[in-house]
C-alpha cells in the first residue's frame, strides 16, 4: 500500500508486511473494514511517531 501501515504494523506485532497487506485486501474484498482500519491506522502511526 501507499502510506506504509503494513509496513508499520507488520513490525509491531511480528508478522511479515506482505501477511498484513493479504489481511487488509481480504477485510475490503469481503467485510468492507479494510479501508477504514487502513486509514485509522496510518492516522495512528502519525501520532505515534
């Protein structure tokens, strides 16, 4: 993705970053979160930098 949250997350909580990107497709294609917890997310990581 483009702002790196996969990236980001990936690393925080042990997983590989391309495990997390595969999870956030799979959460827009089928339930329709995955954008929005995307963008919450990169919001997140802004503030905690």
């Amino acid at each position: 993705m483009i702002l790196g949250v996969s990236g980001w997350l990936g690393k925080k909580i042990g997983m590989k970053e391309q495990t997390v990107r595969i999870l956030f497709v799979v959460g827009i294609l089928f339930f329709g979160v995955g954008l929005g917890l995307y963008l919450i997310l990169w919001i997140i990581k802004l503030l905690t930098k």
